[in-house]
C-alpha cells in the first residue's frame, strides 16, 4: 500500500471533521444564505456599466463623451432615449419604455463631475476614480435596478422614466432645463450619495462673492495707497465670526470661503481683492441670512462690494418608505431645481465624505445593495 502523502492526508481529516460537524447538527440547519464575493463578480452588468461610466470623464461643461455613451447603451437595453440640449453640445438624456414618455414615476441623478478627473481603479472591494461615488455610483445603480424590474415583470410601459442631466456641479441649469419638457410625475427618486440611507432633507444653499478695490502703488508708502486685501480681509473675519440660524432638524448653517485672489506682487500694494463663500443653510429662509451678512461684513469693512448668486432654503424629502435608515444631508442637490408637486426621495450609494476629494471610493457591496434598495422604491411608490 502507497503511504498517503502528509498533506492530502491533513485535507482528508479537515474533509472528515467538516463532515462529522454537519451531521451532529442537522437538526439546527437553516438554509444557507449565497455569498457573492465581489471580486469574482468583477464581469457583472453592474460593475462594467459602472466601470464604463467612470472611465468617461465628464468634469462640469465636458459631458459630451459620457452623454453619448449613456445614450447608446439604453437604446441597446431596449429602451426609447431623447436627449435635451442645455447648451453647446451638452445634452440631458431621458429614457422610457416604449412610446410613453409620460410616466408615473422618474428615476435621476446627474452625470458630471467636479474636477479634476483621475482615472477607475480597482482595490480589491473598493473602486477608486472621479465620480465613483458622486454620482455615477447612482446611475448605474438605478439603471440596473430599473432594468431588472422590467426584465421581472414588474415594471412596464408607463411606469418608469429614467433621466441622467449634466452641470448639477455648478448650478444646475441641467435640471432647471428639464422644466422645459412639460412633464410631470408622481414621485421622483434623485440619486446622490447618502451612505445606502433614505435622506429626509437637505441643507440649504446661498452662494456670494465679496470684492474689495483699492488702489495701487509702491508697498514701501502704505499711506499712499489702499490696500484691498487688507480691506476683504477685515471682511472674512467678520463671516467667520458670525452666528448664523440652526434647527434641531438640519443642525448648523456653516460657510465655506472657497476662494481667495487678489494682488500681483509682494512689493505692489494690491488693487484689487476677491473671495467666493458658499453658505449651507440650516434654517431661516434665504434673505434672513443675507441680511446677516450684510450687516456683519459692511460694518467690518463698509467699503466691499456684496454680490449674491443665489438663495436656497432647507429641503425637506420624503421617507415613507419603510425598511431603511434615514438621514438628513448637510449638501445641496438638483431636488429643489425641478418643479412640480410630486413626492421627492434621495438615496444612493456612497459617503459625502469622499466626494469630491483625492480618496473618492466606493464600496461594491454598496454598489450591489443601491441596486435593491432602489428597486424597493419603486415597486413601493408604483403600489400607491
């Protein structure tokens, strides 16, 4: 008799262990829950829409390239795509089932990104690249999700409309433009970042600059100049001082200043001076906080000019939807952008945190769960 080589004899007596164990408890069995390792699933429709969508660059004002990819691939899915000019060769693209374009229920996020791009990678269970998670995670999200109800049978004509829109980076004349098409639906579902949880609002938005004029000279005379930096200076610790409104439901209204630019030379006192603010509005209505500023900033520096882009108070979304944690978004979205009386929802998969960053990633069982927890969702809204 041939002795069994010490190895496959090690993997018989495991073999026989896992046997033995099995048996003595047959009677506690449950039934065994499948476990997709998302590494091997790397070929999935899922994962390849994604990959393809991140690898199209589409930075704010440059989304032709993923436009006409998005375009091709759901006429190839079957499905009846148009496509809205906002300006130049930037389109948005709405798909539907069929000749319906009217439909109960629009699925949305927004296909650009903010710069710069930097290109898909895979690190094991996570996926690294502009727009993995903000928001191109979302859209190929919702599309499976939307495919495979209708592959289930549980969608049909009528039902769904799904619409991808660009520039929601900076402004969102995308989804300002689809006020133009003359549709209406019952319940629109937006996808951003939300960490798998059902948003039950969002902070509001202000956006102003604040600009200083001096006038120039030599910096060895000080007295016979006027040194704008100094003056938009004197106006930013202001802002940063300053109490602004907070609730209990949507937290602190906090500021960001994202910019700064003045001046030309160390030895030339600067005649001009610039800084841009974003402001995250927790509570009050836009103009209270106007007028805060105002106040704050004239009286810090009387001599800067104010001038205010736009005005966004909290937003509040629906939840009723149960089997899913909710939260509240300290960001602004293209929700309060597009008009009507329908029921509004945010969900998606991903973290904020990462978003726009160097570190923006994704996790693919996130990925995988956006799937399912979009199509609950929709069946939900379409059994109302």
């Amino acid at each position: 008799m041939v002795p069994l080589n010490p190895y496959l004899r090690l993997a018989l007596a495991v073999a026989g262990l896992s046997f033995s164990a099995a048996v003595a408890g047959q009677q506690a069995q449950h039934p065994l829950e499948l476990y997709h390792n998302p590494i091997l699933e790397s070929s999935s429709p899922l994962i390849n829409l994604h990959k393809s969508l991140v690898e199209h660059r589409s930075i704010s004002g440059s989304e032709a390239n993923v436009t006409a990819f998005l375009s091709g691939y759901l006429q190839q899915k079957g499905f009846t795509v148009k496509t809205q000019t906002v300006d130049d060769d930037r389109q948005n693209v709405l798909a539907y089932l069929g000749s319906s374009e009217k439909t109960r229920v629009l699925v949305t996020s927004h296909i650009d990104t903010v710069p710069p791009f930097w290109p898909y990678e895979r690190r094991g269970d996570e996926i690294w690249g502009r727009g993995t998670v903000d928001a191109k995670g979302s859209v190929a999200a919702q599309i499976i999700a939307v495919q495979e109800l209708i592959t289930d049978g549980q969608v049909v004509e009528g039902d769904i409309a799904l619409l991808f829109v660009v520039d929601e980076e900076i402004g969102g004349p995308g989804m300002s433009n689809v006020n133009n098409l003359g549709l209406s639906w019952e319940a629109v579902i937006f996808g951003e970042p939300t960490e798998l949880k059902l948003a039950r609002g969002h902070k509001g938005g202000l956006g102003f600059n604040i600009t200083a004029r001096g006038k120039p000279g030599h910096s060895g005379y000080p007295d016979q100049g006027r040194n704008a930096i100094d003056m938009l200076v004197r106006a930013l610790a202001a802002l940063v001082s300053l109490k602004l409104p907070w609730s209990n439901e949507y937290g602190n209204t906090t500021l960001n200043i994202g910019e700064i630019e003045g001046g030309v030379a160390a030895n030339v006192i600067p005649a001009d001076a610039r800084a841009t603010v974003m402001v995250r509005v927790a509570a009050g209505t836009p103009d209270t906080v106007v007028e805060l500023i105002k106040e704050a900033v004239l009286e810090a520096s009387p001599d800067v000019e104010l001038s205010f882009t736009y005005g966004i108070g909290p937003v509040p979304l629906d939840y009723d939807i149960d089997g899913f944690d909710t939260a509240v978004m300290s960001y602004g979205t293209d929700v309060p952008r597009l008009e009507g009386d329908h029921k509004r929802y945010l969900y998606g998969p991903g973290s904020i945190l990462v978003a726009h960053s160097d570190h923006e990633h994704l996790n693919i069982d996130d990925l995988q769960a956006a799937v399912e927890g979009y199509k609950k969702l929709i069946i939900e809204i379409l059994k109302r």
